[in-house]
C-alpha cells in the first residue's frame, strides 16, 4: 500500500469512529458532527491528519444530486413568489462586506486578506481570489473554516431551540427502497455533471454541475427520487471530516489571531442572518425555518445537510444559497478591483 494512504486511512478511521459514538449516544446530525468533532478535536491536538481530495470532491455530487432531484416542475413554478426573497440576497451580501472589510482591516489585516475574508462565500474560492490578490491565503482559509465550523454548529442548536425542528428529517430512502434505474440515473447524473462542470470551468463543479444534470431529469420526469439514505450519510461524513482536518497544524499565534477573527467575525453575521430572517418571515416571503436556512451564511454542501434534516423546502433554500455563491463569486473579484485591491508587484 503507498504510504501516502496511511494518514488518510487514518483519519477515515478516526471520522467514522466519531460518527459511530456520537450515533451511540443519541446526538443529532451524528454521520456530519460526529466526524467534524473527532477530527477537530485531533487536529487541535496535532494529529497529522489528511483530507480525502478526490473522494471528498466525489462525496459532494451526492448533495449535487439531492439539490438536483428537489428541482421539480412545481418549484420552478414558484420561482416567481421567490423574486421578492431573492432580491434580498445581494443587499445581504453588500452589507455583510460593508461591515466586514472595515472590521478585518482594523484587526490589522491587509486589504486584499481583509476584503475576501468578509466576503461569505465557498472556502476555495475565496482562498483561491485572495491569494491572486497577494492576501494571505493561511488566513483566509482558517477564517473561512471557522465560519463553517461554527454555522454548522449553531445552526441545528437554534433550529431545535429556536424553532422547534426535530431535524429528524427524511434524508433519504434506502437503497434498497429506490428503482434500480433511478439509481442508475443518478448515478450517472453526479459523474456526467461533476466531470463535464470541471471541463467547462465550472465553480464548484462537483455540487453544481450533477445539481445541472440531475435537475433536468428530475423536470423532465426521468427521477422522482433523492439519492438513497446511505448516499446521504457517506457525503455527511465526508464533509465533517473536511471541515475538521482544516485546522491541521494550527499554531497559537494562528488560534489567537486567524481562529478568533472568524469567531468574531460569525457574531457580526449573525445579526445580519437575523436581521434578513425576520424580513423575509416578517412580510411572509417565507416561513421562520426555510427563512433562517436560506440566510444562514454556511456552505452550500453543510446547509443542504441541514435543510434535508430539517425537512425544510429544500429548493427554496438553496435558491438563496446559489444566489448568494453567484453573487460574490462574480461580483467580489469585480469589486475588489473598483477598489484598488490588486496584488502588489514583486
């Protein structure tokens, strides 16, 4: 066996022991915070762990296709009763980078580390424009993850106290449950959309691309179905265990500065998720939970998790998710340079 494989053997090992214990002992959501927590918990305490790259990536096209098989004819029938919460998304965005940039900078961050640490979008995106701006992409992508970690954390203990949700949601069938085709279908939509959205430059090619494809077999009556429950399950753990080993060979000085700005940082958002919840819940442009996941600023990959669990209309939520993604992935670089934020010659 390569030895290269070990650590990831390892830390595999570790993420699924996580997710047995915390099944054991009754906690919500254990196949996505029980990985997340033991591989945290390990990095922290300077275990060499390791991502799964590629499998990783490949686990993501099962939330791809479950966003993908919610997008039926009845949704798309409702797109214009979600204009109204919709166009709410790129004020929100606005103001969150009016509040942050100012707030990174007077932490003494550089402008070009400042303006995409503020900006809530996907980690590797906002590390990847970061570091073409000469910010620092070590802080960037622990700020980011931190943003993450303490969302998906949150997130399920306000839906339960706050609103009430069991997040006993269905997740899916079995397998066993599902029309072989169907799953042959799918199969073939997270591959097809996955690869193709990679060739064609794609952002986040491995949940948008099989959400393309499947999209257009769930509208045209090809699947009726999410992917199975044990598809769901294997993608939950790979997402805990990504989030958890970002923190591999966090240092002190990284805990006290990186880590506790992106703490910092989460409470600001948090008013703004608030602020934007009860608008849209206020004017009746949405109920309280579909409201409170759709401006929660996580990922697209946890907050589909959350929004299955929840049993919350899960098109209407990823809408605002993909809006939001869009509109800083087009509009922050754009921006950024209005601004003058560039990379510094050499």
């Amino acid at each position: 066996m390569p030895l290269h494989l070990f650590p990831r053997l390892g830390t595999l090992t570790l993420a699924l022991l996580g997710a047995g214990l915390f099944q054991l002992i009754g906690l919500p959501l254990p196949f996505l915070f029980g990985p997340m927590a033991a591989c945290l918990l390990a990095a922290l305490s300077g275990a060499r762990l390791k991502g799964m790259g590629t499998v990783s990536t490949a686990a993501r096209t099962i939330l791809g296709v479950a966003i993908g098989a919610s997008i039926t004819p009845e949704i798309v029938g409702r797109i214009p009763q979600l204009l109204g919460s919709v166009a709410l998304v790129p004020i929100y965005v606005a103001l969150i980078g009016l509040v942050g940039v100012p707030f990174f900078r007077r932490l003494g961050y550089d402008p070009a580390t400042a303006w995409y640490a503020a900006m809530p979008g996907g980690l590797p995106d906002m590390v990847a424009f970061g570091k073409e701006a000469g910010g620092d992409p070590r802080a960037l992508a622990l700020i980011h993850a931190t943003r993450m970690l303490i969302i998906v954390t949150v997130a399920p203990i306000i839906l339960t106290l706050l609103y009430g949700t069991s997040l006993t949601g269905a997740l899916g069938e079995p397998a066993r449950n599902l029309p072989p085709v169907e799953l042959a279908l799918m199969a073939a939509a997270a591959l097809i959309g996955w690869k193709g959205g990679e060739k064609i430059g794609l952002f986040g090619a491995s949940i948008l691309g099989p959400m393309i494809v499947t999209a257009a077999l769930s509208l045209g009556g090809f699947i009726h179905s999410r992917p199975p429950l044990e598809a769901i399950l294997v993608a939950q753990i790979f997402i805990g265990l990504g989030i958890g080993v970002q923190y591999v060979g966090v240092t002190l000085h990284e805990l006290r500065s990186f880590i506790v700005s992106g703490i910092s940082f989460v409470a600001i958002l948090a008013v703004l998720a608030a602020l934007f919840t009860e608008i849209v819940t206020l004017s009746g442009l949405a109920k309280p939970v579909e409201g409170f996941l759709a401006f929660a600023p996580g990922g697209q990959a946890e907050m589909t998790v959350l929004a299955l669990a929840a049993g919350a209309d899960l098109g209407f939520v990823i809408v605002h998710h993909l809006t939001r993604v869009v509109t800083v992935i087009m509009g922050a670089p754009v921006a950024a340079r209005m601004a003058g934020i560039k990379k510094p010659k050499a």
